[in-house]
C-alpha cells in the first residue's frame, strides 16, 4: 500500500477511534463505578439487592445494543456514515453526562433509579450504532487484503475505553479525599464526558463520507429498505443469526464477564482496596490490547473461518 494511502487510512481510524473510545469510556464508567453507585440511586435498607439492582441497570444498555445497531446501522444505510457517527456521539455523551447530574435516591426517591435507567437504555442505543457504525466506516476505507488489520485497531477502543476510565476514576480519587469522592467525586468521571465529546465532535466533522458509500450513492445503488433486504433473505438472516447467537454471544460473555465479575468479585467478596483493583485491571488491559491487532492481522493471512475455529 502506498504512503499516501497508509496515511489516509490512519486518519480514518484515527478520527473513528477517538469517537469509538470515547463511547465506550461512556459506557463502561458506570460498571467502573458500579459499587458506589449502588449506594447513590437505590434504597439502602438491603445492600445486596442495591448492588443487583445497579448491575441489572448496567445490563439494561446490553439488552438495546442490537436496536441501536438496527436503527442506526439503517440510518447509516439510508443518508451516511458520518452524519450517524455525528449522533450516536451526542446521544451518547449527553446522556453520560446526565447520569452524572441525577439527584440520589434520598433526594427523589424511585425517580432516581428510573432517570438512570432510561439513560442507560439511551447509551446503548447509541454504542450498538457507533460501534459497528465505526466497524463499517473503517472497513470500507481498507484496502483488500488488510480489512482485518485495519478494522483491528476498532476493538482496541473497547478496551482503551475501560482503560481511560479507571485512569480517571484513580486520579480523581487521588485528587480529594474518600468522603469527597464517595459524596460528590464519583460524579466528575461522568461530567468529563461531555469534554471528550466536544473534542471528538470536532474531529469527526472533518471526516469524510465512505467512499463506497458515496460510490453507491453516485450510481443509485443504495438501498431504500436496509432492513427488508437483510433480514427478509432467508439466505442473509441465516448468516445474521450466526453471528449473533454462534459468536457475538459467547465473545460477549467472556468479555464482560472478565472485565465486571473480576472487578467486582475482588472488590466485594475479596475485600481488596477499590483503588488496587483497578491498577489491576489496568495492567491485564495493557497486556491484553495488543492481542486484537495482532489476530486482526492474522485474519488477513489465514482467513477469519479458519482463525475462528482454531481460536475456538
């Protein structure tokens, strides 16, 4: 591949990553911080249950991912990846940021859990269009032969999300005392969020449009019912299933269970400081990201059936 070429593909990934990343710190800072908002949003006459509670809410946003990749994924079909990509992030930024402003369960009662829900049923939403919106956007930028090294680099946001987050939840800590945090600091992680946002907003408005999607566009070959088309083939919805139930599924379940049960396991059964569970984590995420490039990359070389079966 060229220099110019190289160059231009970084930059797509570049302005696509920074996006991406950004909404998965948004999503992942309410499981970082799930302990402590288990006390804030939920009655604290059974601890346990509270804690419950506070998952469930975090598995809410899980639960609407795939609406938000259909309706957004539609969207993205019908006027653009770029204008999509431009919504999810303020979706998605906004309601971050109003997580962080809503009053506790001593202030307003059940509204609290309730206004938290709904706005975790808003981030997922958002991250199923952004994330395969991005997955897509990058792919289409690839040349033949690399689309698994580059689009790669996408999954790496995931991870470096969860990172960021427990960066700026260990700094934060650090910067005020333990009654601070646990009274108002918790909140500062969410309301960074729209800062980040507004760095990524800029930086995506200077993206271009796919070209294959333009190329399309150009020769009328985009569809009027994305929808229609894929799930209403036999053949298509075959594939769609698989995907879904036979490896997003299981892939799912390994990774949010090695990311929140370990978090939480070792902060509430194991007793161990929250602020040493965290560098915990961070230092499996640093060793761990590497890996996504590398598969991608190898992808490429064997075939993503062939790397499937031999990873499974």
């Amino acid at each position: 591949m060229s220099d110019n070429k190289t160059s231009s593909i970084r930059s797509v990934i570049a302005a696509s990553s920074v996006g991406t990343m950004i909404e998965w710190y948004d999503f992942y800072i309410f499981g970082s911080l799930a302990t402590l908002i288990s006390t804030k949003f939920f009655p604290q006459d059974n601890p346990t249950a509270a804690f419950l509670s506070t998952l469930a809410t975090f598995a809410a946003g899980f639960v609407v991912r795939p609406f938000g990749a259909l309706f957004f994924g539609r969207l993205g079909d019908l006027i653009g990846r770029k204008y999509t990509f431009m919504m999810t992030l303020l979706l998605m930024g906004g309601a971050t940021f109003l997580i962080g402003c809503v009053p506790s369960y001593e202030s307003i009662g059940f509204l609290a859990p309730l206004l938290v829900l709904l706005l975790r049923l808003l981030q997922g939403l958002a991250l199923g269009g952004e994330y395969g919106g991005a997955a897509t956007y990058v792919a289409e930028h690839s040349p033949d032969g690399q689309r698994g090294y580059w689009t790669s680099w996408i999954q790496t946001t995931a991870t470096l999300g969860l990172f960021i987050s427990l960066i700026v939840i260990m700094v934060t800590k650090k910067s005020m005392s333990t009654e601070d945090f646990n009274s108002y600091g918790w909140r500062i992680p969410f309301w960074i969020s729209i800062f980040m946002v507004g760095i990524s907003y800029v930086i995506r408005r200077k993206m271009s449009e796919s070209p294959l999607f333009k190329k399309a566009k150009a020769e009328g070959k985009t569809s009027t019912n994305p929808l229609k088309e894929s799930f209403g083939n036999r053949y298509n919805f075959k594939f769609v299933l698989l995907a879904l139930l036979g490896a997003t599924m299981g892939q799912g379940v390994v990774w949010y269970t090695g990311h929140y049960y370990a978090m939480n396991f070792m902060k509430t059964d194991c007793k161990i400081d929250g602020f040493q569970v965290e560098e915990i984590m961070t230092y499996a995420f640093l060793f761990g990201t590497p890996f996504f490039v590398f598969f991608g990359w190898l992808s490429d070389r064997i075939g993503r059936n062939q790397l499937c079966w031999q990873v499974c």
